[in-house]
C-alpha cells in the first residue's frame, strides 16, 4: 500500500498528460502507409468526376457543346450552369456572404475557373471527356491589379446591383466589395500631423498558397433508398460543411453525415466549400452512384482559396526617444473573383485590426478595402489566424522602418514600446484585449540566446570589410516580435454563416477505465489524438493510452466549429477540460460514497480520490469507473460520461520571438540562413514535442513565403506559378537548423492556461525572414523591398544600391 502512495511521480508519467513529450499515437498508421485519405476511399460502383476549366480569367461564355464528350466511353454525364439552374445550385453562398458560380453561368472571372462536371466512370475517361468539351470564349478586359479595379469601367460581378451595399456594407465601386474600419481616424490622423516623427511605408504582402500534399477532394454516396447522403471530405469543419450542404441542398440535416477522414495537411486550404464538393453531390444524385472528385496539383495551386494578397500603406509616428504615438494602416485586399474567405461574420477583413502588434501604441486606425479582381477566389488560408500574418508582418516592418527614420537599434525600438507585463489583460487601441503576455521576459531571454551585442558587432565589421572590398557577403540580423489572436471565439462577436464558433467535447468513460472521447475539431496533421488525450488524461486521472479521440464524423461527434485559427487548442481544447471535470465532479462523488465519507472529505491525486489526511484510503479511477457501471449510488444514474459545448470568455494571445541571422551574396542574392531561433509563448505546453514540430513546419513555411513561394499573375490573368516546377516548396535543403525556445505565460481564462501554437510560427516567422533580408541591406541604404526575396529579387536590390558597381 505505501509503495503505491509513495510512487506519485510514477503515476504521474504514467498517465502521459500534460506536458509530456508523448510520441504520436497516429503515426502509426501513417507510417506504415495504412491512413485512410479521402482518395483511399473506394466504393462499389463508384464513378469519378472532374472540370473543364476556363483557360481565361475573363471572358464570357458563348456556348457549351457536350455532345462529343458524351461519346467517350465511359463518361456518364456533364454538367454545366444549364443543369444546375433548376435545382438553384449554379451558384453557391460563399462563407464570406457573397455567392460563387458553382459552374460558369456566363461568363468565367479567373483562370481555372470551374466551368462543366465530367462525370465518367474512371478518372481517364473523365480527362478524355474535359478534352472533348467544347467552349466558346469571348475574351474581356482582364484586371489583375486592386487599384486598377477600383477605376475600371469593367464590371467584373455583372451578377450583383453596383449600387447595392454588399455583405459588409455599402460599395463605393461595382468592383469595391466592403470598407472595413477599426479604431479613431480623427485622433491619429492628428496625433501623426503633430508628430516629432512620422515614418511612412507602403509594402505588399503577396498571394501565396498553402500548397498541402494532399490537394482537396470529396466523395459523395446518395443512399436513395434511405434518403441518406453521405460525404468524405477533406473537410476542416465538417460539421460546418454539414449544415451548407443542408441548406443548400435541401436535404435534412439528419440525413447528411459528413466525414473528415485522414487529411494531409490543410493549413487553411480545406476551410471553404468549393464547386466540386456541389457538383459531386449532385452527381451522385442524379447517377444514383458514389461520385469522386480530387484535386490534381494544378486544379489546387491555382483555383483553391489563396492567401494574402494585400498592399498596405502605414504611418508610424513616435517621439525622438522612440515612444510609439499612433498607427495609421489602409489595406487594398484583393479578392479576385468572388469573396470566399472564411474569416469570421462580422470581420472582413479578419483579425487584421491586431496590427498594432506588441506594442503599446495609444492611437491607431485601420481602414481595408476589399477588392475584386480576375483571380481565383478565397483570402484567408495559410496558418494564417485569419490575417494576422498580414497585421504582424505590417507592424513589424513598420517597426523596423521606423528605426531607421529614427537612427535607432530595432531591439531596442521594440523594448521601449512592448505591453508591459503589469498592462494585462491590455486593451488595445483597435480592440483587442489581449490576455497575458510577458514580452520583455522573452524579448531578453531571446536576444541574451543569440548574443544580440555580439552579432550587430559582428555585422558592423562586416560592413566594414565589404567597403573594403574584403567580402562579397552581406549579414542581416532578423528580429521579429509577435502576438498572435487565437481561439475563435466568444459566440458573442465569432460565428460563421451564423453559427456561433464553441467548440465541443463528449467523453465516455468504458466500465474498464479506458475512454473514447469525441471533438468537434478535426486534426489535419496538428496530432490532436494525442493532445487531446493528453489533456483528458491529467483531468480525469486515466492513462492517455487508454483514451481514444474521435474527430471528424459529424454522425458521432458533437456540432463544433473545426479546426483553423489555431482554436483547436484555445476552444475544443477547453471544452475537453471542462467535459473531464464534469467527469471528475461524478466520479469524487462516486469515490465518497465507496469510501464511506462525505464528498468534500475526499481530493483528487494524480489517478484517484483520496480521503483527506487518510492518503491509504482511496479509490483509483479505473476503481471508480467500473464503480460507475455498477454500485453507484442510489439514484444517482449509472455510467460515467459527460458533455461540454465550450464558449470561450475571450481569444487566447501566445506570442513569441524570433532571430534570423542571415548571410547574403551580393553578386547571385543567395541568402544562406546561418541561424534561426525561435522563443514561443503558447501558455502551459500540453506536449512539447508536437508544439516543437508544429514550429519546425511554421518556420518551414514562413521561409518559403519570405523567400520565393508566390502564386504570381500575368497580366492576361494567367497564373505563372500553377505547378510545382515553378512555385517554390521548400526541402531539406534550403531549411536550416531552427532553435527552438519558450516561456511559459499562461492563459488567465483557458481551462489549464493553454494558448493555440500552430499558426504562430508562420505569424512571426515570415516578418523575421523578411527583415533579415532587409537588414543586411539597411547600412546601404535599404528601407523596404516587397517579398518574396527569391535569389533574383535580392540581386536586383544589391544592384540598386549600387553594390555591383
Ligand atoms: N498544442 C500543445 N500545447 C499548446 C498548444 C497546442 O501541445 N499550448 C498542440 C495541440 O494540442 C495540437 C497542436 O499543438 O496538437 C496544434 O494546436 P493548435 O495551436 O490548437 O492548432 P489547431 O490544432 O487548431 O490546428 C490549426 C493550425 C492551423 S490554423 C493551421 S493553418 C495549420 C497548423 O495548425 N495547419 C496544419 N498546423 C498544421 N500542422 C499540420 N501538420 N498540418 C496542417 O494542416
Ligand atoms: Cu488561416 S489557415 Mo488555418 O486557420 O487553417
């Protein structure tokens, strides 16, 4: 008996809870190749469907001929608006509260544009069909550019009143889509004209795409005879899916079971509804048989939903000293064709009014407009938490801008402006209010890692050797300091088409003391079967071995809101807690009642209720869980499971800081990344090896956006960069050995203080890259040069500063 009280630390490892490093429980099966994506999928009889796609970004459609296609054998049926108009399906509502042709009804507004449904009975006959299709064009003025847009007199969405306010408010031009605004303009445009200095800045933050292994997809199967649709998707919110499915199609809710099976990778890629996802629903609908339909790489790169695209213009003003006194922001976001980002209701714009970063700036004001163009649709995707990645890469250039016009050390700008650690919870000029945060802690520990003094010593003397002709190699020291938003969020201003963004959690505790345990999120590779388990297992004292998760079958799970914005953590995280603790609630009355004493009279310890003072008498839980099913007290009901639909009070804030240290050939603009380390502040850490890969992937992502990945446009709104020949996928090669570091600043409103991690790295990891590139240029004049810095770019800026001469 003693030795079982005495060996605490024991049973505390054993249960692998929080704070573990705990391998993941999927890899397995990932491993071994026995995941189950969505094109794993086989069904009886199942039939595959496939696009034509416009080769043009603006034309309009004079005529559709499918009658050769349908000569194919093999091919079934095709598609086209002309179809789908009776059934009101030619169009879709976007997630954004604008609607999206299903298939071209009229006219085509982006390259690759999905206009007629091949529906063969393999994927060859399918692609014999698309050739046969044929499509009359007539080609129309294609605007590629936000700003031309706004002055065209091309009517890009012929489809909607020019004079008709939009989801988001009234429209100023028939290609304007809203004018989103945040903060006091009259106040910080005066703060800015009185200012002892202003520094001023326009930057784009170019179109990039997440590019996730496993491109999107779905299978549908219409059961006719019970009336019940099935769908497996790659779906990041299939319950969310579930319900457009339903409203637009008319199908009861009931009768749709969506499935999220095992997905590779999303990143922001899988949150939207897209045509196929329709168009394979009503396939099989109309055939009677399982319809596939699966993205090839360049259906992906170049049609579904992008990231960024944003040009910003920012004033920065401060005293001689460096006090920050006001932010001034205005954003032209371009759109392209339709507004199908997923961001939430009631922010256009997403999180972008986050853009006074770490800083404690008085007054500011943002101002977005968002804007059609000819480009494939969507904008918010790419570990993004909803455009924080624009506001922190803005803020943190505006910064370092703001130090050159001061003559000052970028670190030190940043230190003399952080929140400080007493200001929390802070509320920000734009909104926000941040939970915790403990920046100059971690600003210190970072620059204390990397001997900050030692390497701005280092880069002066190699100025001075380059001026000497001793060196080609240019150094640039990155520094980056981020807060990210996450955790969407309070119902109170978060929902999506209206449905409030909780997040949930069922758990069933199994006579024998193991668990399954059921979200509303759905991992894409984040790891959640083994978090998750993680965070049940310190609640309700069962090994984490001993719990499944379950994500991703809207059949068995309960309604959540899915997995982006890092809310998996922040929200079906917290409901996991809270369900455990309703789990603990019964099972300490439980544990009393064997033990003969009152409830009060008994705590929780690691795995079981103990008696207070009396540490021999206890009940294990595995004891009490069997308890549960057997003996429970009378008229207490049996079984031991609990339910938690989680709102949280407010988002969670993690934050981080990074250095880059970089060296630069001047004569090829090849950057060799000599150091990279990253300080992370995600709360209390459920398990530090995933939250360490989740960063290595981040930082692995921020290098490719900073240096050379970009879904680049012809002026014929041709996409440049629609394979992988062309669009830059970092490997081994290019990435180098990141350090990773923490500290530890708990959320003040999460269950077990647990803050999101896995957009973060991309957050702060792309202004960090940027800069050091734009650092190794500052003593030659550099102030800002646009991303991506591919090995050209940096060339052409060294000869533009003369350094070829
Ligand atoms: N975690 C932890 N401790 C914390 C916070 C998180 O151990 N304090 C763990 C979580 O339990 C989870 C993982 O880290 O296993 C990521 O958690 P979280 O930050 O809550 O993010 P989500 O699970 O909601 O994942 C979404 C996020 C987003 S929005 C994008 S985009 C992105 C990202 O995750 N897409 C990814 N990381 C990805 N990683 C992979 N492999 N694949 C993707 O598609
Ligand atoms: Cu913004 S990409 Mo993630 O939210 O799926």
């Amino acid at each position: 008996m003693k030795d079982e009280i005495d060996n605490r630390d024991e049973r505390v490892a054993n249960l692998k809870g929080l704070g573990c490093s705990r391998k993941r429980v999927e890899d397995a099966r990932f491993t071994q190749g026995k995941g189950n994506y969505v094109d794993d999928i086989k069904l009886d009889g199942m039939l595959f469907g496939d696009f034509v796609r416009s080769p043009y970004a603006h034309a309009r459609i004079k005529s559709i001929d499918t009658a050769a296609a349908m000569e194919v054998p093999g091919v079934l049926a095709v598609l086209t608006a002309a179809d789908l108009e009776p059934l009101g399906l030619h169009w879709m509502p976007t997630l954004a509260g604008d609607k999206q042709m299903v298939l071209a009804d009229g006219k085509v507004l982006f390259q690759g544009q999905e206009v007629a449904f091949v529906v063969a009975e393999d994927r060859f006959a399918a692609a014999d069909g698309i050739e046969l299709v044929e499509v009359e064009y007539e080609e129309l003025p294609v605007i590629v550019d936000p700003f031309e847009s706004l002055k065209s007199d091309v009517v890009l969405r012929e489809d909607l009143d020019p004079k008709a306010p939009g989801a988001h408010g009234p429209r100023k031009h028939p290609n304007h889509i809203f004018t989103w605004e945040a903060g006091d303009k009259a106040p910080t445009e005066e703060v800015i004209a009185n200012a002892e200095v202003v520094a001023t800045e326009s930057m784009y933050y170019h179109r990039t795409h997440p590019c996730p292994l496993e491109t999107c997809g779905c299978v549908a199967s219409m059961d006719k005879v019970n009336g019940k649709l099935t769908l497996w998707g790659t779906f990041q919110a299939p319950h969310a899916i579930r319900t457009v499915v339903s409203l637009i199609s008319g199908i009861e809710e009931h009768n749709i079971r969506v499935i999220s099976p095992d997905i590779g990778g999303g990143f922001g890629n899988k949150v939207g509804a897209y045509p196929g996802y329709v168009c394979s629903v009503v396939a099989s609908i109309v055939t009677g048989k399982p319809v596939k339909w699966i993205e090839d790489r360049m259906d992906n790169l170049m049609t579904t939903a992008f990231a960024r695209d944003y040009h910003m213009t920012g004033k920065i003003s401060a005293t001689k000293e460096g006090k920050i006194t006001a932010l001034h922001c205005h954003v032209t976001a371009d759109h392209g064709g339709f507004d199908a980002c997923a961001d939430p209701t009631k922010f256009p714009a997403g999180f972008m009014n986050i853009c006074t970063g770490s800083y404690d700036i008085p007054t500011a004001y943002l101002e977005v407009d968002g804007v059609y163009t000819n480009k494939a649709p969507g904008g918010v995707s790419y570990r993004c938490s909803f455009r924080v990645t624009e506001a922190v890469y803005f803020i943190e250039r505006m910064i370092e801008v703001l130090a050159i016009e001061l003559n000052m050390d970028a670190a030190e700008l940043r230190r003399i402006n952080f929140i400080k650690k007493e200001q929390f919870p802070y509320k920000a000029a734009l909104g926000w209010e941040y939970d915790s945060g403990d920046y100059h802690t971690a600003w210190d520990k970072a620059l204390k890692a990397v001997d900050y003094d030692g390497l701005r010593a280092e880069q002066a003397q190699r100025v001075a050797d380059f001026k000497a002709g001793k060196t080609r190699k240019l150094m640039g020291i990155g520094l980056s300091f981020f807060t990210e938003i996450v955790g969407a969020g309070p119902v109170k201003n978060c929902d999506i088409l209206g449905l409030g963004m909780f997040d949930s959690c069922e758990i069933r505790i199994h006579p024998t003391g193991s668990a399954i345990a059921r979200l509303g999120t759905i991992s894409q590779g984040q790891g959640h079967a083994t978090t998750f388990a993680q965070i049940l297992a310190s609640e309700i004292g069962l090994p984490a071995d001993s719990i499944t998760i379950e994500e991703g079958d809207t059949d068995t799970a309960p309604y959540g809101l899915g997995t982006y914005g890092s809310r998996s953590t922040p929200v079906a995280g917290a409901a996991t807690a809270m369900a455990g603790r309703k789990i603990r609630a019964k099972a300490q009355m439980i544990a009393a009642y064997l033990l003969e004493v009152h409830d009060n009279d008994v705590e929780f310890d690691v795995d079981r209720f103990v008696v207070k003072g009396a540490p021999e008498r206890f009940k294990t839980m595995k004891e009490i869980a069997f308890a549960a099913y057997n003996q429970a007290i009378p008229g207490l009901e049996p079984g031991l499971e609990a339910v938690s639909y989680y709102d949280p009070p407010n988002m969670t804030y993690p934050f981080g800081a990074y250095v880059c240290v970089m060296d630069i050939d001047v004569d090829t603009g090849v950057p060799d990344i000599r150091r990279f380390y990253a300080l992370d502040d995600c709360g209390t850490r459920i398990n530090p090896m995933i939250i360490e890969g989740q960063i290595h992937g981040g930082l692995t992502e921020a290098l490719a956006v900073a240096l050379g990945q970009e879904i680049a446009y012809d002026d014929m709104g041709n996409v440049k960069t629609g394979t992988l020949m062309d669009f830059f996928l970092p490997t081994a090669w290019e990435v180098p050995n990141y350090e990773t570091d923490f500290t530890v600043t708990p959320s003040p409103h999460h269950p077990i203080g647990a803050k999101g991690v896995g957009e973060s790295p991309h957050v702060g990891g792309v202004p960090c890259f940027s800069n050091a590139v734009q650092d190794a240029f500052r003593p030659f004049g550099n102030r800002h040069t646009n991303m991506p810095h591919d090995h050209w770019r940096i060339w052409r800026t060294a000869n533009e500063l003369g350094l070829h001469d």
